[in-house]
C-alpha cells in the first residue's frame, strides 16, 4: 500500500509541476531533442554504432554456430530458416540493413 501512494503523490506531483510549466516548455525541450537527433555529429555517431553492432553480431553469429553446431534440432532450424526465407530477410539475424 505505501508504494502504491507514493506512486500516486508522485505522479501527481509530476502533473503539477508539467502543467505549471506549460506548453512553451514542452515545445522548448522538444525542439532541443529535435536539433539534437538532427544534427550531423550524432547522424554520424549513430551510424557508426549501427554498423560497430552489425559488425560484431555477425561475429558472435559465426562464433556461436561454430560452438553450437549440430546441437539445435533440426525441427528448431528449419523454421528459422523458413520464417527468414517468408519474410525476406537478408542476413542471418532477420533484420535488414537499412
């Protein structure tokens, strides 16, 4: 039960204090996140994380195949493979890379 009404006064808290300071705020900080996701510097750092992660997920996926081998079931990777081929995935993780 206490959490339950500290959950509650915070969240009225929270209310008040959003609502005092308005919609002029709430414009102010979304058009900060906007220039922020817009600007070419973190465009870039994004980029390069993006690719960093693809480029080590298709390490750990060579590295896991190699240790697990034969070991899935075949029931197990023939629908991985066919819930890759119906949904035209290209890589190995069923994602794309757009």
């Amino acid at each position: 039960m206490r959490y339950k009404l500290t959950f509650v006064v915070g969240l009225a808290l929270g209310y008040v204090f959003g609502t005092r300071a308005g919609r002029e705020r709430y414009e102010q900080l979304k058009k900060s996140a906007q220039d922020l996701a817009h600007n070419p510097a973190v465009r870039n750092a994004a980029e390069t994380a993006g690719q960093t992660g693809r480029q080590y997920a298709g390490k750990a996926l060579h590295a896991v195949g190699d240790k697990v081998g034969d070991a899935m079931p075949a029931a197990l990777a023939g629908r991985m493979r066919s819930l890759r081929d119906r949904n035209g995935f290209d890589d190995e993780w069923g994602t794309s890379n757009t």
